[in-house]
C-alpha cells in the first residue's frame, strides 16, 4: 500500500515539524529505541478450520515524543509517534501455506502520553491509533486499522537520559469483507487466513532507552 510506504516518512517529517509546536518543556523531542516481546496473536481460518495461532517472540521498535502540555506540579503530556516490529512464527500453517511459514506485523500509531509528577520515577499512560501491516511469506500482505494502549514508569536518573519500561495491548480490526493472506498454487488460489470481522489482539513488554534533546 504506497500510503503506508509512505508512513516512515511522514514520521521524519513530523520530528522536524512538532517540536516547533511543541508546549512548555526543557527538551524538544524525546526518541525512544526499544527491544521487547510480544505475545499473543490468532486468526480464524477458513471452512471451519481450527484457528491459527502466533507464537510468542522478540519486537523492537522506535518512540518519538513531543512535549505537548505542562498539567499542574510537573505532570505533562507529550504526542506519541510509535512503530514496532515482530517477525513470528505461524503455528500449524493451513494449508497452502507450509510448515515454517512466518508472519510479520508492523504496528504504526500516532498518539499521546499522560506522564505523571516525579523527578527519578515517573509514572506515564498511553495511546494511539494507526496502521497495522500484517505479511505472510508467499502469500501477500494487507493493511488495517490499528491501535495500542499502554503504560508503564519512565526512570530518569538525569534530565536528558532514562528507561522506558512499558506494557502495551496492540489490537488489528481485521477487515470482514476480504480473504486475507491468499497465494496461488498448484491447485489455484489458497487463502490461508480469513477475516470474519474478528481482532487480532497482541500484549507486548518492552524497555527503551530514553533520549531528550
């Protein structure tokens, strides 16, 4: 889809163009690198077969933050610009697909934070809306509405530096209208996974080093 091609670059776009918007902060842009796990993940398959599961495995991903506004003693929101990766495993291909199949799934979401008083510890909320690209070796890709939310503490033993430790609930609307995920074989077109308006629901940990600038 060249509108998501395009998502990287809206995101270095938008690095410049928020921090000139930004509100009340002593940084104008936060950039979070991060490694985590996700876990979780299904598909209904189609003609009755039993559902298609994703093995748990590594993300990683990249936060951008903007500050927003200050909210009482230090309390203060930020906007959100937040991508992650996982490459997975499908457990039980159907068939079509064959064993060791993997799939990947790239979250894009743009959002905010909620961070809460505190100097070394600070407590935060968030949320965002997006894209999801979910891709099946050989057997194409699709794009669907997306969302995450999450929260965890931020650990800043000094202002420009500190930890990102965060738990995050990743959910893809599936679109019930199309066949997801079809390839072409020997016995023709094969559609391994079949949207029946069902969510694809992911729970991801992760921890990042936090840098302000």
């Amino acid at each position: 889809m060249k509108v998501l091609a395009m998502l990287p670059v809206a995101i270095l776009l938008a690095a410049v163009a928020v921090p000139a918007m930004a509100g009340e902060g002593d940084y104008r842009v936060a950039v979070t690198p991060f490694a985590g796990y996700r876990m979780g993940g299904s598909f209904s398959a189609e003609d009755d077969q039993p559902d298609v599961d994703l093995d748990d495995a590594s993300a990683f991903g990249l936060i951008l933050n903007f500050p927003a506004e200050t909210i009482g003693v230090e309390a203060r929101t930020e906007w959100e610009l937040y991508y992650s990766r996982q490459t997975t495993d499908v457990e039980l291909p159907p068939p079509g697909l064959p064993p060791g199949t993997q799939l990947d799934s790239s979250y894009f979401l743009a959002g905010g934070n909620y961070i809460a008083a505190g100097e070394t510890i600070q407590p935060f909320l968030a949320a965002g809306v997006g894209a999801a690209r979910l891709s099946v070796d050989g057997a194409g890709d699709d794009t669907v509405f997306a969302f995450g939310i999450g929260g965890g503490a931020m650990l800043f033993p000094e202002s420009r530096f500190g930890l990102r430790l965060e738990g995050r609930l990743l959910g893809a609307v599936l679109d019930s209208d199309s066949a997801l995920f079809c390839a072409s074989g020997s016995n023709g077109a094969t559609c391994a996974f079949r949207a029946s308006g069902d969510m694809l629901w992911q729970w991801e940990v992760s921890a990042g080093a936090v840098l302000r600038f």
